[in-house]
C-alpha cells in the first residue's frame, strides 16, 4: 500500500505542480513575452477549462482499455506540452502549450481514484485514499518554493524544464511499477453514444452532482488563494519571490493533518459525522479570516493561519465526499471520478479566470470569496443528506 499511494499521488501531483510551480514566475514571463498579468492569468484559465473537459475522458477510457495505458500515454503528451512551453518565444505559443498540458495532467488524479477503488474496500479504501491526500499535500507547498528558486536562479524556462523531468520520472516509475488493476474482463466498449449515455445518467444523478460540487466548492475556497498568489504575496504581503512558501507551507500542513485525521476517524466516525466536523472547522477558520481582514492589514502569521485552518477541514472532508460519490455508480467509477474531476478543474476555472481578478486586490474580498464559496459547498452537501435521508426513509416504508 505505502508504494502505491506513493506512485499515485506522484500522479496526482501533476495538477499542483503545473499550476503553482510557474506562479513567482508571472512577472518575468509578462517581460519577457510582453504579455500582461490579465494575460498571464488566462494561462491558468486556458489550462483548467481544457484540464477540465477532457478530465470527463480519462475515466472513461481507463474503464475500456485499462488504468496503465491511460496514465502513461498521458505522461508522454504531458512531459512533450512541458517542452513546449519552456521552449515558448511568444504569448500564443505558451497558451497553445498550456491548452496541451491541460488535455494531460488529469490522468493520474482521475484514473489514480479508480485504481484506489479497484484495490480496496471500505475502511482500507478511505485509509489510501487519505495517505494519498496526504503525500500530494505536500505538491502546492514545494511548487512555488522550487518554482521561486528556479526562476532566481536560472529564469522561467528552467520552471517548465523541471516540470517535464518530473513527468519523465513519474513515466518510468509507473511503467516499472504500477499496477494494472481493471481486468479486462471487467472493460466495456469505448464508444461515442454509448458515453454520452453514461454521462447523461451520472449527470441526473441529483447526489453524485451534489457530492461533486460540494467537494469542489470546499476547494475552491482555498484555491482562490492559490490563483491570486502573485497579488497575495508580492503586493498585500509584501514579500519576494522565494517566500511563497509563507502561503503555500501552512495551507498544506493544513492539508496533511486533515487528510492523517481522515485516515485515523476511518472506522470509528461515519463518512456524514466526519463531514459535519469538516465543515464546522473550515467556518471557523473563514470566521477569522473574514474578521481578521476587515479590522488589521495584511500581515505574518495571521493572514495565513485561517488558511491553514480550512485546509485542515478541506483535507479531512474530501476522503470521505469522493468516496460516497464513487459508490452511487460502482460499474463505472472511472466516468464517475471523471465527472468529479471535471466538476473540480471547471470550479476552478471560474476562480482563476473571473473570481480572482476581481477579489485578489484586497484581504477582505480574498476572504469573502472563501466563505461564499465555502458557504455554497456546505449547502450542496446538506441537499445531498436531505436527499439521502430521504431515500432511506422511503426505503423502509
């Protein structure tokens, strides 16, 4: 187990790595390919709305013709896109490049869910699935650290360069050691109609939408920071560009300690108790933010802390959320965890590309943007208990 959550979230790891890595970089980038920083945010628009489509793929083609090729092939598009972009003179050369990484970094996030589900059951499933939230926690806090030294000491081409080492790595360690586990006998036919119809089903699927959103909302609360981090750190805090470890290291040390607890109430906390717990931490920590922006300035520790704080809430919830979403449609976990995946990544578009540019100039509009968003995860998840609860009572009757 410990190996397979290390390849896996290694996978998962891709999505942070693509995202933050390049973010100290924005400022070099915009003088160098005479882009401005409105243009340099679409670079992460342009690759969440691609990441995001084609993430409603990845599942699915894993389910017709195996975890291992899907995972792989995407590897070879993605370490090629990495390339690309290092390789970049202008604006529109970088844009095309980030389209074509989008199409491939959510492979191993979305087919690494059904290898997760594939292998195990039950506790020993949220115990994985945990384990691995907790190693890819640690993707958002080293990213903009390694991408903040390497833009000091070599410029933001070498950025793009080690992102294409790390897929190359990440290749030859699946191709030795990761497992396939979908048999296939177990394989249905990859086909056009076929997939519509299966995605039309999972869509009238009132929990599994609600279960989707919610767990997006949840991040996308933390992300928004995440997305304004060029205007978080180098103009409300002040700092320079190998300090972005001060808003990424606390949020996932957040991360970690949830996803360790997550693990650790796995068997003795049913998944809706550990939700419950989840929730009222992640409003207490928007409490505070939204308290503390309004009555001081930006400033170290404070501004972070509640940060941290949610993550841990985050990290605790999103285990056991995924895991009731997988099993409403257990013959098609790979559709079902590209559904999340594509709910997640065009979440997350909407915060890169319309929600920061209008709230990264101020702390209170950052932390405003958290709790509404918190706000509307936490009310898609009491619609899905209502629903739940609902459906068991009409069961007994």
């Amino acid at each position: 187990m410990p190996l397979l959550a290390v390849i896996l979230a290694g996978l998962a790891m891709i999505g942070p790595f693509t995202i933050d890595t390049y973010l100290p970089s924005f400022p070099a980038m915009g003088r160098d390919l005479s882009a401005t920083p409105a243009q340099l945010q679409q670079t992460l628009s342009v690759y969440f709305f691609t990441f995001a489509v084609v993430t409603l793929f990845h599942g699915t083609l894993s389910d017709s013709f195996g975890r291992r090729p899907v995972i792989l092939a995407s590897l070879v598009v993605y370490i090629a896109a990495s390339l690309g972009c290092a390789s970049a003179t202008d604006f529109g050369q970088l844009l095309l490049f980030r389209v074509l990484q989008g199409t491939s970094a959510g492979a191993g996030m979305v087919v690494g869910r059904a290898v997760i589900r594939d292998s195990f059951e039950g506790h020993a499933a949220q115990r994985l699935m945990s384990l691995v939230t907790m190693i890819f926690g640690l993707a958002p806090a080293i990213a903009p650290v390694v991408g903040g030294w390497l833009q000091a000491w070599f410029g933001w081409q070498a950025v793009f360069l080690f992102l294409a080492f790390y897929g190359l790595v990440l290749f030859m360690v699946s191709w030795a050691r990761l497992p396939e586990t979908h048999p296939p006998s177990a394989r249905q036919p990859f086909a056009l109609a076929p997939l519509a119809r299966t995605y039309l089903r999972l869509a009238g699927s009132r929990p599994l939408l609600l279960l989707c959103v919610g767990v997006g909302l949840n991040f996308a609360g933390f992300f928004i920071y995440i997305v304004s981090a060029p205007a978080f750190v180098y103009d409300l805090l002040g700092l320079n560009e190998k300090q972005f470890a001060w808003l990424f290291v606390p949020g996932i040390i957040g991360v970690m300690i949830g996803a360790f607890l997550s693990g650790r109430a796995a068997g003795t906390l049913s998944a809706q108790r550990t939700i419950g717990i989840a929730y009222a931490i992640m409003f207490g920590a928007a409490a505070f933010n939204v308290a503390y922006s309004a009555l001081a300035a930006p400033a170290l520790p404070w501004s972070v802390l509640p940060i941290m704080i949610y993550t841990m809430g985050m990290a605790l919830a999103m285990p056991s959320i995924t895991l009731l979403a997988l099993e409403i449609f257990p013959r098609n976990r790979g559709a079902t965890s590209s559904l999340q995946g594509f709910m997640h990544s065009l979440l997350s578009s909407v915060s890169a590309g319309v929600i920061s540019p209008l709230v990264s100039h101020s702390s209170i509009t950052l932390a405003l943007a958290m709790t509404g968003l918190l706000s509307l995860g936490c009310l898609s998840w009491m619609m899905y208990v209502r629903i739940e609860s609902k459906m068991v009572a009409d069961a007994r009757t």
